[in-house]
C-alpha cells in the first residue's frame, strides 16, 4: 500500500515536471548526465546546487571545450553564491565532449 501511494506520488511528480520543462533533454545525454553525476545537481531550465545550464550559457556563453575544461576544473569563482563544484575527473572524456556539445546548444 504504501509503495502504491509512493509510486503514485512520483508518477503525479515526474508529470507536473515534465508539463513545466521547457528544455527536452535527449535521451542519450540525459543518459550520460545521470551516469556521471551531473543531474544530482543540475537541471536544464532551474538552479538546482548548481545553476541551470541554460543560465550557463546565457550569462557565459561558453564554447564546448570551455565547458569540458570546467568539468574537470571548475572555477567556482565564476559563480558567486554557489557552493563550490567539485571536479569531476572520472568523466570520460567522449562523454564530457557529448555533453558540453549539448550545453552549448542551451539559450
Ligand atoms: C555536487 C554537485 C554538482 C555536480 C555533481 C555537478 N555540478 Fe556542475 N556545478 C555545481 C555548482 C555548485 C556550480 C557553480 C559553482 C562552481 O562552478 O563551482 C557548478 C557549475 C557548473 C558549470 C558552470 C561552470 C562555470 O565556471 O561557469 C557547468 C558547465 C557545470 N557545472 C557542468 C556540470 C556537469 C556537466 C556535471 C556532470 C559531469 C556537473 N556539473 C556536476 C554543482 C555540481
């Protein structure tokens, strides 16, 4: 019983998110996302512990290099407010050039 209500409860949620995401996130990069972490903290379109890609790229408007290099050495300097990222090394590299290919594409 109470497993039905807890499923229910994330079927209503998983809903009201998807009706408010403005952002669709492929699925293969959603893929790697969750894999390495990323997702624990960011979102497409909301601050989360980190802030939105979308912000990312409106305020920094990095190339897909920029962002592979942050990944691995992130500048908390350059968010004020933030706690700071941790770098992420495991991330192997194909998959931190997929997904900063995908941030880019972010407005
Ligand atoms: C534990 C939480 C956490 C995880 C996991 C995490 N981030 Fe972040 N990220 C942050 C925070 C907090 C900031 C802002 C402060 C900073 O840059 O250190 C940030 C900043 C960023 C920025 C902006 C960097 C800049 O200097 O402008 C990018 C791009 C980014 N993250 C991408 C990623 C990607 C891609 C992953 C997965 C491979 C990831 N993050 C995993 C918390 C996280």
């Amino acid at each position: 019983m109470k497993k039905t209500i807890l499923s229910l409860l994330f079927v209503a949620g998983v809903a009201a998110t998807t009706a408010k995401a403005q952002t669709k996130i492929p699925p293969d990069i959603e893929k790697l996302l969750q894999k390495n972490t990323c997702l624990a903290c960011h979102k497409a379109d909301t601050k989360l512990v980190g802030p939105a890609y979308k912000e990312v790229m409106q305020k920094k408007k990095y190339k897909a290099e920029q962002i592979v290099e942050l990944i691995y050495k992130p500048k908390p300097s350059n968010w004020p407010g933030y706690p700071a990222m941790a770098a992420l090394p495991q991330v192997p590299k194909d998959e931190a050039k997929k997904i900063a290919d995908w941030i880019v594409t972010l407005k």
